[in-house]
C-alpha cells in the first residue's frame, strides 16, 4: 500500500436536493475550496439522468414506441424503445430543445449571482453534465435504428452544448462527458441480462474513443472539458463489476492519444469491494498529462472513511495523486444522506 496524494473533490452531477441554489449552497458550505467545479445537482425532469429525453421523443414525428404494452420506470417514464418510423429517414428527424441549455443557462444564472455574493469560492466553475449521445441511442433506441438514430441526435445535442458556451462565459465553464453505456458495450459479453446492450460499431473500444474525441473537440479549448466514466447506476447497481480497471485505463489512454484538445480531468468509479491493488494495477500504464485530473469514485456511504481510505491506498500505488468522489452522482438516494456524503467528500480529501 501507498500514500496517495489527495488533491480535492469531485461531484459527478446529481444531487438529492430540491433545486439549484440549494447545491450550491449546500457545496460550497460543506466543500468550500475543495472543490474546482460545481454542478446544478441535475434537479428538477433531469433527476432520473437522461430518461426525460424519452418525453421530447414522444413529441416528436417520426419515431414511434414499439407496439407492446406500456411499462414504466419509476412509476413515471414509459419504458418502451423508439423505432424510426417506416419510410422516414433519421437525417429528416427534428428534434425539439432538449432541455440541457435550458437548464444549464438558467443555473449559471443562479450560480453566478451566489458567485458574485461570495457564497461560491472564487475560481469555481460551473460544471455541465452531458449525456454521451451513444448513453441515448443504446437505452432507447431498437438495435436495427442505433446506427442511424447516433448521428442525429449527436447533432441535436451539440446545438444545445452551442446554445450553453455561447451563452456562459468560458472562463466559469466546465463541459463534462457522462459516458456510460460505452462501457455496457465493452462488457456486452460479460453481462447475462435481457437488459444488455449490443455494439451497433465495429472496434467496439476504437468506437468508443472516435465518439469521446468528437466529443472533446465540439468545446471550446478554452472551456474546460471532462468525462465521467461509469459502469451504471440503476438503483445504485452497476450493470455489471468491473474485473479490474482495465477498461477504464484504455478509455483514459485512448482518449488522450485521440482527443484534439487538453482534457481537464477524468472520474472512474471504484466498487465498494474493491480495496486490492489488483484492481488499479491497469491505470498505472497511463500517463496523465500534469493539467489532467484524476478523480477516482472511492467514496461509499456503506463503509465511510476507513472504507475509502483503504481503497485509496490502493489506488494510490498505480496513480499516487487524485481526487476523491463517489462512484456516481448521488441524485437517486434518499435526501437525507446528502449531507453526510457531501461531509465524507471533505474528510477523505482531508485525510492525507
């Protein structure tokens, strides 16, 4: 075991508090300094991720709801797939506004004026969560339409992430890349589930880093942009374990190698059980550019700060400087364990 480096906190995105102003209150009260970016806690539709994009789709013409009976997520979001209807090319598909650059100009708002009051640090930014388009197209889209359907809502959601950088300052901004089901795809074979998600691309793993690349240029270089790698959070499951981190070391690697532009940090989730330098030993091959960031998802509520110190050590005898945060965002939990979280994230990045 290792003594890591410790070098602040990171918050994934989402937040179980009642709206914007509170995460930023709340943060910055229990974080202080910690912290270099601060998202808006994905509150309000956004709370379940990216199911409320299932709700613009209904809108829309030319995609359809397969023809089954209905069942639904939550009580609340209708869990049927999209097909694109026949005869209707995916390049011919409208999309209404999304609802990211809404949400994202409407927090700055917010976030600015506590900023401007002092009740935010000054140097924070304001962190924007996208969902990868692939994170889209893989969980409601049927296999046969994905690789149409990718393309045009990747455009659709660069306009939105246009409408977000022309309208915040670039000096506050911060672009982060929720890149998930990329990893439900390097896993296909691993997962025993109905639930599984087949590659629509060839080279599942050069797919995946041509796509995070594409991503990275469509930011500004003098926005700062990042990516949340993550293995899932249905319920607070992963979709499947990671054996060790070795998918996780080839995206990193791979996206630094492809990206046409610095990447400001990246976040890997660490499994509760995972307190074995087994686990980091792939990460120890990627060399970090000294103005990337390395945060690592230790924290867990179950097992607090003796659970995270120990996988820290670990972690730390592959890659000896990182940040501390949680595997995912923690918006889905009951509200009243956010403070205590948001305390943990202090104690561990003050252990050391």
């Amino acid at each position: 075991m290792s003594i890591p480096v410790i070098q602040g906190a990171h918050l994934v995105g989402s937040v179980n508090l009642p709206d914007a102003e509170s995460v930023f209150r709340s943060v910055s009260t229990h974080l202080g300094d910690r912290m270099r970016r601060i998202p808006d806690g994905e509150v309000g539709e956004r709370f379940y991720w990216i199911q409320f994009q299932t709700k613009r789709f209904d809108t829309m013409s030319g995609l359809s709801r397969i023809p089954v009976e209905p069942f639904y997520i939550r009580g609340i979001f209708d869990g049927r797939p999209f097909v694109i209807d026949e005869g209707v090319s995916a390049d011919d598909l409208v999309f209404p506004d999304l609802g990211y650059a809404d949400a994202a100009l409407a927090s700055y708002a917010t976030f600015a004026r506590l900023r401007d009051e002092g009740a935010i640090a000054p140097g924070t930014r304001f962190q924007v969560s996208l969902p990868t388009p692939a994170a889209i197209t893989g969980a409601f889209v049927v296999a046969a339409d994905r690789a149409a359907f990718e393309p045009a809502y990747e455009r659709a959601l660069f306009a939105e992430l246009d409408r977000i950088v022309d309208g915040i300052p670039h000096e506050g901004l911060a672009i982060q890349w929720d890149t998930a089901v990329e990893f439900a795809l390097l896993e296909s074979a691993n997962i025993r589930s109905t639930h599984a998600i087949t590659p629509w691309f060839d080279d599942v793993l050069g797919g995946v880093v041509e796509r995070a690349a594409r991503q990275a240029g469509a930011v500004p270089a003098d926005v700062q942009v990042g990516y949340h790698l993550c293995y899932g959070d249905v319920e607070e499951a992963h979709f499947v374990q990671p054996t060790d981190a070795g998918h996780l070391a080839d995206v990193v690697a791979g996206v630094l190698d492809a990206a046409p532009r610095p990447i400001s940090w990246f976040h890997l989730p660490v499994p509760i059980e995972r307190d074995d330098e087994a686990f980091f030993a792939p990460l120890a091959s990627v060399e970090l550019p000294a103005g990337t960031e390395l945060y690592l998802g230790l924290l867990h509520h179950e097992d607090g700060v003796d659970g995270a110190r120990r996988r820290a050590a670990a972690a730390a005898t592959a890659q000896p400087r990182f940040g501390v945060a949680t595997e995912c965002g923690f918006g889905r939990g009951p509200s009243e364990r956010t403070p205590a979280l948001l305390d943990l994230h202090a104690a561990v990045a003050d252990a050391w």
